[in-house]
C-alpha cells in the first residue's frame, strides 16, 4: 500500500495504466494464456535474456512484457528496437500487476511485485562470478527460483538461504546467452558485414568498468599499439561504464579514437557475447568473467593484471582461475611481448597456447552448466513453472 502511495503522489494517472494492464493480465488468464514480465535496468541485461525469450515467444500460451527502469531513457529506446511498444511497462507499474513470472538478472534493486500479488519470482544471474552476489544476500534470497550458472552459484544459494524453512527451487540452467558461441548463428556474418571484417586478424579490447582496469590507466596508448600490429580493433567496454562514470564521458573519449585510427570500432551495441566468434584475440582486465567465457573459442586471451582489485573483494575463486589461465600483463611493454610472437606465428609460443587451450577447457567445465543448451533448459524450467511442460 505504501509503495502505491508513493507512485501515486507522484503521478495520480497512474492508476489508470495499473487498471489497463491488470485487465489484460486478466484476459489473458481467462484464454489460459500464461504472463511473463521481465525487469531490467540496463540494455545489456537485455542480452541476458535474448535467446530464452526468442523460444518463448513463439509459444501462443505465453505472453511476454518488459519492465524497463523508468529514469534510464537509453534503456527503453533500444528496447523499442527489440520489442513491441505494447509489450513495455515501466518498473512503476509493473510492481502492481499479477504476472504469473517475474524474472530478472539484477541483483542490486530489483523492481519486485508487491507481496500482495501470486506472481512467482525467477533470478537469472549476470555474469559467470559470485563475488557480487555476497552482499547481496537480504536481496537474492527473496526469490522463489534460482536459475544457477554454474556450480558456484549453486554454492552461494546454499549459503544464502542456510537455517531458512523455505529454501528456493534451484535450476541449473546455464548461461543461455552464451549458446550463440557453440551454434552457427546469422548474426555473426551480419556484424562482419557492419564492420567490415573480412580477411585481417581482429582483436576485441573488451575492458571492464572497475577503475583498476586498462581503460583508466592507458587505453590510448593501448589502442595505437594495437593498431601498430596491424589488427582491427574491436573497442567494446562494459557498457556499465557509461552510467557509473557518466561524468567521464567515456562514450565520446572512445569515439575520437575510432575517428582517429582507420582499423578501430568502437562497439556501441550492448552484448559483447556476440562479439567474440568475430575477433582472433582478446584483452580484457581483472574483475571481468569476459575471458572465462572467450575461452569456449579456446582462442588467445590476455588479462591486465592488477591484484589491487582483489583486496576489497571475496569469493574471487572465478576471478582468480582467469588470472591463472590469461596470459597476463601489467604494462605495455609486456603486453607487446607476448603479442609478438603469436602475431608473427613465432613456434616458441605454441606450447604456450596448447596449454592455455587446455586451461580454457578445464575452466569452463569447472564453472558453466549445460554449454550449448542452457537455453533450451531455461525454456524448460520455465514451462514447467508456468504449468505448460
């Protein structure tokens, strides 16, 4: 009642969008058409739940809405690309309407519907790490169902719900936005055609957002480096760079260097999964599962090393097997080192590659549930929660 109160001072006529939608929940319910609302607060967790909602949606008992985060405007217009006007609802409104699932891979505020409502609330996670989830815990234990990742999910869930009577279904599902590396997919010859990728070696620089990355130290000398090797580079950083450190403008800043130099691309679409079966090489920071899962691809992957991230985090078991995998580097010079050789097919590197394969293998066995069908187990978990398997 509170909450609605709230809403309702802010804007009186929201009343009559929570008695719109509330009717065609209702409508639906009456033609045994089961209702999914999906809430999300950023365009890459969209991404997170692309492929599920791709089977979904082609199933008559199901409809599928959208709750976006009212204030993040960028959100609701690449929605608009994606979905159905008619299939979006503000976090607002959503909160007050009986869905019969509400799903999401936030961890921070999700947008729950109230307690007076039935709808079964469903986590997926983002991101192959725990580390985040830890303090998160008065959050993520609200949550009727898990859809766990991998094993070290399945670890945290334990100890979240320790000593609590109801303990909470757990899936081990996968990470369906991970499927498309293991499947030919059409848009990955689409994206090579939008960046013109044809012959030449590609490299993704796909830095995270923490402030111990690349991205704050020396990215443009990075870059010219890169470019000197003759490679196309593929800029795309953690799109949440752009909101924890909007002030940065760090949009622009990457721009000016794909204006700068002919070979670079800065990547403004959201995913960077779709990413990697384009590019030969990666680089990435520490903090950021990104190379666990380069790795499926078993192709080269480079980690700037900066073990001052570790010291105010825990559960980095993750975050410290890539470290151990990567070939790591903490400055420049290093990095160069060891590119140069794999850039000039040098054989004194081979052993080296053979046995980060073997590493990358060993990796994502330890840490990913289902390679290659996650989606295919989400959907039917899914189903069955919704009485329709």
């Amino acid at each position: 009642m509170v909450r609605f109160l709230i809403e309702f001072l802010k804007n009186p006529l929201i009343i009559f969008k929570i008695i719109y939608y509330s009717i065609v929940v209702i409508f639906c319910k009456l033609h045994g058409i089961k209702t999914i609302v999906y809430n999300l607060h950023y365009d890459y967790y969209f991404d997170l739940f692309q492929s599920t909602y791709k089977e979904i949606s082609n199933n008559k008992k199901i409809k599928v809405f959208f709750s976006y985060w009212k204030p993040n405007k960028r959100l609701k217009r690449y929605l608009l690309k994606e979905v159905s006007r008619k299939y979006l609802i503000s976090h607002n409104i959503s909160i007050f309407i009986n869905f019969d699932l509400f799903i999401t891979g936030d961890i921070n505020g999700p947008d729950f519907p109230i307690s007076l409502l039935k709808t079964k609330i469903v986590e997926t996670y983002h991101g192959s790490g725990v580390y985040p989830l830890y303090p998160k815990k008065e959050v993520l234990n609200r949550f009727d169902i898990h859809f766990s990742i991998g094993p070290q999910f399945n670890e945290f869930i334990d100890w979240a719900y320790k000593g609590k009577k109801n303990k909470p279904k757990v899936y081990n599902a996968g990470y369906p936005k991970l499927d498309i590396l293991l499947k030919k997919d059409p848009l990955t010859e689409e994206l090579k055609r939008i960046y013109k990728i044809e012959n030449q070696p590609v490299l993704l620089y796909a830095p995270h957002w923490n402030s111990y990355g690349s991205l704050f130290l020396f990215y443009e000398e990075l870059i010219e480096m890169l470019v000197s090797f003759g490679y196309k580079v593929l800029i795309k950083p953690h799109n949440y760079i752009y909101f924890h450190y909007k002030e940065m403008n760090w949009e622009e800043r990457l721009q000016r260097l794909e204006d700068k130099f002919e070979n670079v691309i800065l990547i403004k679409r959201p995913n960077t999964q779709e990413l990697y079966p384009l590019s030969d090489i990666m680089i990435t920071d520490t903090g950021t599962t990104t190379a666990l899962e380069y790795s499926i691809l078993k192709k080269p992957v480079f980690v700037f090393r900066n073990d001052s991230w570790f010291v105010n985090e825990i559960h980095t078991e993750v975050e410290k097997d890539i470290i151990d995998l990567a070939f790591c580097f903490s400055s420049l010079e290093e990095l160069k080192k060891y590119l140069d050789p794999i850039i000039n097919k040098k054989t004194n590197i081979k052993n080296e590659l053979d046995t980060q394969k073997e590493k990358q293998e060993n990796l994502i066995a330890k840490y990913l549930y289902n390679l290659g069908s996650a989606t295919e187990k989400s959907v039917k978990a899914i189903l069955k929660e919704l009485d329709l398997s």
